[in-house]
C-alpha cells in the first residue's frame, strides 16, 4: 500500500470487486434459469448457490463485519453456509431463485460500495480494511472457479466461449533445471491481500532438487497410459491403487478413446487431446502414480515455492516467477482468457530466473505436501477459512489455473483439495532429487 493515497486504494478496491462481479454475471448469465438451478454433477452446487454464497459471504464480511451495518438477509445465513450443508444436499434446500439471487447480490454489492466510500484507507485500520476487500474479491474469484468447474462438468451445447490458448513461443527448453539447495524465505508477512494460511514469512532449508521447466503434458501423459501405467500396482500408492481400482480409472476425467486416439470434452466442445499443453483434470494419485513411472516424484510445497520465487542472485524470494509486477497476459494464462492450458512454453516472459516455466497459471500443480499452518500461524479473520482443513486429508496444490484469476494467485497462494479430485483444474510437474549435486 505504499505511496498509495487512500482514494487510490479505494479505487482499486472497487475496480477488483467489479471485475470480479463482471465475471460471476458472465458465468451465470450464460445459462438459462432451469441450468442455474440444476445439480450438474453431485460434486458441484448449483451455480444459483454459489451466486447467492458469494452474497452472503460479502454481507457477512464487509457490510455487517467491516462497515457495522445492519443485516440485509439474517434468514438466508446457514442456507448459504457451506459447512451446514454439503454440496451434494444443496439442491433440495429452499434456496433463492436466480432472480431473487441477482437481486441480493446486486443489493448487498451497492452496500459494500457505501462502505468502502467510508472506509478508514489510512492510519491504523488501513491494513484491516484493505484486506478485508481484497478477502472477498478473492472469495468471489474462488467461487468463479468453481463455477467454471461447474460449466466444466455441464452437460449440453457450450455456452462459454474464448480465444485458443497460445502455442509455444519459447526455444526447445531443458527438461529440467538444477535448484539449489540452502534456506529461503516462504510465504509472506507483507503481501497486502495474503490470506491467513500464506503467513508469516519464515526461513525454510530445501537440499538441491531438480524441476520440471513445464507441467506434464498430455504428450508425455498418454506415454505413461499407453504403456499401461492405470494397469501397473507399482507405479500407485496403496490409497491411489484403492481409488484407482475402485472407481475403475482408466485416464484422466473428461477423456475418452475414439477411432485409434484420444478425444476430451472441454465445455461442450468435443476435440482430440492437444499433446502439447499440459494435462489437466488428473488427481492427486495419478499425479504420483505418474511421477514414479517417470523415475520422478511430485515437489514438496518448499520447493515448488522455491522454484517459484527464489532469485538466485540476491537471495530474496520474489512475489511471482518473473519478479513482484502483477500478472499481464504475457506472464501467465489466467482469468479465464482461454478455456483450457496453453502449450508448454506458451509464456517465457514468465518464467522465474532458475528458467521454470508456467508456475503461474495453466493448471493448478499437486505437491507431495499435506496442508498445515506455518510455523507462527493465526487464524484470520475466521477459523473456517483455513485452519479448519489442517490435516492429513487434504493435499497443497499451487499456481493458479488458467480459471483462476490474476487478484486470486500469486507466489505464495495456497490451495488444497482432496487427492481423488479430479474435476478442478489440477495437473502437476516432476521433481527429484539431487543429492551430492
Ligand atoms: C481455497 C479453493 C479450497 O473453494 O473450498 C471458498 C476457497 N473458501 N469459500 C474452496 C473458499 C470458502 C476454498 N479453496
Ligand atoms: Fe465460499
């Protein structure tokens, strides 16, 4: 926030929640009110929930928490609260309908407007303030993801339409690079929109490892199921086997063989899978699974952040790959621009300055690693956002995806999910070791 005047920072407050609400409105705009209100798959809410929860989390947040006005919607609170119903149940509740949903979450924003008109943007509460929209901007971003995994899962004519990802515009890149090894410094103490699990800042020691210069491919992916990687128990973790077998997985979701090749539905649209842009929609098991066969294993988070944002000529960890600027379409593939990953090697304006590429954007990336706070951690502002999944169940994924957008990822951004998840926007590289190097 420095150097910034506080009419500034509100302005950009207001310019995040408004791109953030144009985009929420083109993804439940583009489907009639029988789609809005249907369960697309029984992993998803449907859209109408996620339309309303998104209102009810800014009500909550900014309009009662942060600004002290009075409720808008006090009756609707548990409907909308995620851990009082799962999302397999939320059809049958007596949600709001789309027009009644549009309209509290148009009235709720104009709210949120008035607030931030008022908000202390200097002095002491400038930290909590400024936070606090750049919390729910994120939130409606997070939920816009799900949302186009949603429209992922939908059934019927597409609806969504974008410009093709960019192919490769790098040289012939190296498989891997060479990380070297001693401390760095992850996660952040100053990132102004960091979320609670991202903080504080703290020296971690990483030995040398090699890294993936680019995500998997579907390329290199079919190369481990055509010589029967899905068939091999050696290459599957005991709880990878048991979920590959019972649910008899055979390639990743949205993929299917036809007339000698491979074929993949992408938001409606039937197409052969691209070689080269990195696989996507593989869970966390066939992400292992594929790393064995490939004589590799998945990055621990430490080293997926550090060879995110480690500099190797002045020792300092950087907000993105390519340095502490915001993302621009040249660095990464991002905010639903395109409607699939782009080609390995699509952004050497991104790359970090180790020359690993696409850490940002593309594909969400499995690390080996559970998720847990940093040493030092607190909860903030609530218990519900993080805290509450530490454990073993739940696996760290980083990056962002070509669905995530540029206010909702950066360096030090963390994800988790369930290892069987295979409908976010997930894919992963390799790493190994390089002891003695
Ligand atoms: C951080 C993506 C795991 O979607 O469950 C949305 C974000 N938290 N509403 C999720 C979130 C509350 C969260 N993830
Ligand atoms: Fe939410």
């Amino acid at each position: 926030f420095r150097g910034k005047t506080a009419d500034e920072l509100r302005e950009h407050a207001a310019q995040a929640l408004t791109g953030a609400r144009s985009r929420s409105t083109a993804l439940t705009d583009a489907v009639d009110d029988e789609d809005l209100v249907r369960q697309h798959s029984k992993l998803m809410s449907p859209l109408v929930w996620d339309l309303a929860h998104i209102g009810s989390q800014e009500e909550l947040w900014l309009v009662r928490d942060v600004g002290g006005r009075e409720p808008l919607r006090p009756d609707i609170d548990d409907l909308y609260d995620a851990f009082q119903h799962p999302r397999a149940d939320r059809p049958s509740l007596p949600l709001l309908g789309p027009a009644e949903a549009r309209h509290y979450v148009g009235e709720v924003r104009a709210k949120a407007f008035d607030v931030l008109e008022r908000a202390p943007m200097e002095g002491r509460r400038l930290i909590e303030s400024a936070f606090a929209f750049g919390m729910i901007t994120q939130h409606e971003q997070q939920h816009d993801e799900t949302m186009l995994a949603t429209h992922q899962l939908r059934q019927g004519e597409p609806v969504l339409h974008a410009p093709a990802a960019p192919g490769a515009r790098s040289g012939p890149l190296p498989p891997e690079v060479l990380v070297p090894g001693g401390p760095f410094l992850m996660g952040t103490s100053v990132e102004p929109w960091a979320l609670d699990n991202e903080r504080p800042a703290h020296e971690v020691g990483v030995d040398a490892f090699f890294i993936d210069t680019t995500p998997v491919t579907n390329g290199e992916y079919v190369e481990f199921l055509e010589s029967g990687g899905y068939r091999q128990r050696q290459w599957w973790s005991e709880a990878g086997w048991e979920y590959r077998s019972a649910h008899d997985i055979t390639a990743p979701r949205f993929w299917r063989r036809e007339a000698g090749g491979w074929w993949r539905a992408r938001f409606g649209v039937d197409e052969p899978v691209p070689a080269e842009q990195p696989v996507v929609h593989v869970s966390f098991y066939e992400a292992e699974a594929y790393a064995a066969w490939a004589g590799k294993r998945l990055p621990t988070e430490r080293e997926w952040e550090k060879a995110a944002r480690f500099d190797p000529a002045t020792g300092q960890s950087r907000r993105f790959p390519w340095g502490n600027e915001a993302p621009t379409p040249e660095h990464a593939n991002l905010g639903q621009r395109h409607l699939s990953p782009a080609a390995a090697g699509a952004y050497p304006a991104g790359a970090s300055p180790l020359g690993v590429h696409q850490l940002i954007g593309d594909v969400w990336e499995w690390t080996s690693t559970d998720f847990h706070g940093y040493p030092g951690f607190a909860a903030f502002p609530y218990r519900e956002y993080s805290e509450v999944f530490f454990g073993p169940d739940y696996k760290i994924l980083r990056g962002g995806s070509f669905g995530t957008d540029a206010a909702a990822i950066r360096g030090t951004f963390r994800n988790w999910d369930y290892p069987i998840r295979r409908q976010i926007f997930a894919g992963f590289r390799c790493a190994r070791d390089a002891a003695g190097v």
